[in-house]
C-alpha cells in the first residue's frame, strides 16, 4: 500500500491524534502538515477529510510552535474524521450536545402483520435532508442497494465487501457526500434495519398466534 493511499492517510491521521493527545502538539502539526499535503493530493482540496485535517491544523499551529509540548493545546471544538477518529478538546460534552438537528426514526410505512418483507426500493427523502428517517423505507433502501466485492487500488490483494459510496448517498442521503460512507452512518443503518425486522418478525408472530387460536376454538 502506498504511502498517499487514502487507507494510509487515514492511519497517519490516527496518530497525529494519538500524538495530541499524548501532548506532544509540535510533533502533533509536524505529522498533520505532511498529511494535510498528501490528502490535497489525493482526496483534493474541497474533500471533507482533507477540510477537517487543514481546520485542525490551522488550529495547532495558531496555539502551539511545530515543536515538542510539555502539554497539548486545548483546541475550541470536537474533530471529527470519516475514519471513525474524533478528539475531543476537553470539553467534555456529551455526545447528544455536540449534535444538532436530532430527528428520531419514524415507522411511517409500517408493514401489516402476515405480510412479507418491503420490496426493494429507494428513499424518496432528498440527500442530506434532515426530514425524519422512516425506518421501513431504509430497510428497503438496504434492500435494494447493490453489494459487491472489491479492492482498493494499489493493495489487490485484500478484498472488502460492501456498497459503493454513491449507491448508498443516492438510496439514503446520509454523509457529506457520495464518495465515502461514514461509519457512524453504516452502524445506525444496520441498526435500525434489525429493528425493522424485529418488527416485521413480531408482526408476523402475531399474526401465527392469532391464526392458532383461531384454529383452537373451532
């Protein structure tokens, strides 16, 4: 794998983190320079990842000299990285309080009881609305994505399993945009789609339960 592999820029971010965070804020902009570099070569300079680098960067170097610290500096908000890596300047706010816009998920197009799974569809909410998800409609929007196996460019030898980015913006709006799929997202799908089949498999319990008893009193 190549040095300016976007999976390699994502562990060279991991440790200019860890590095801040061990409080060594020189070093710390030294290693965030050299990948806020290579992510304008690769990702451009309009990319999310390459955004959030350049913004954290700007920050270090405002607060501390690319030297060696003796303590980190206390940068004025939360990072977040598409990678999954988040620092927090010591704010210590909740998880709820750094979000905005909380819509909870709806079950608007609930299945009868007896019925069988949504057929596949798509999401007919616009990309990057913050109307409410409805949760039937994701688990059909998973339904219908399509999945294959792949590789990334320049490590062949490894295979991955999944969606492509633009598939999934298209079916479900979430991210910033159609090249990557956070892993905050990929996790709060899969969860609402197993509980959207755990109503449907309730549903259908039911609806047996009902169908016994029936067939009991005759």
């Amino acid at each position: 794998m190549g040095e300016d592999h976007p999976a390699t820029l994502r562990v060279r971010m991991n440790l200019v983190i860890a590095t801040l965070e061990n409080g060594q804020a020189g070093e710390a902009g030294h290693l965030c320079a050299r990948v806020v570099d290579s992510l304008r070569r690769v990702l451009g300079d309009d990319h999310q990842e390459t955004r959030l680098a350049r913004e954290l960067l700007r920050d270090l170097d405002e607060r501390e000299p690319r030297r060696e610290a003796s303590a980190p500096p206390v940068p004025p908000q939360r990072y977040w990285h598409s990678y999954g890596t988040s620092y927090d300047g010591g704010g210590g706010q909740s998880d709820r309080a750094l979000k905005s816009a909380v819509e909870p998920v709806t079950w608007r197009s609930e299945p009868p009881p007896g019925t069988a799974a949504p057929a596949p569809g798509t999401v007919t909410q616009a990309p990057g609305t913050a109307a409410p998800a409805d949760g039937y409609a994701d688990l059909r929007a998973v339904a219908a994505l399509p999945v294959s196996t792949w590789s990334y460019r320049g490590e062949e030898g490894v295979r991955h399993l999944g969606p492509m980015a633009q598939d999934w913006y298209a079916a479900l709006g979430l991210g910033a945009d159609d090249r990557t799929i956070h892993p905050i997202d990929a996790n709060g799908v899969s969860v609402v789609a197993v509980q959207a089949l755990y109503r449907m498999v309730s549903g259908l319990q039911d609806e047996v339960s009902r169908l016994r008893e029936r067939l009991d009193e005759r």
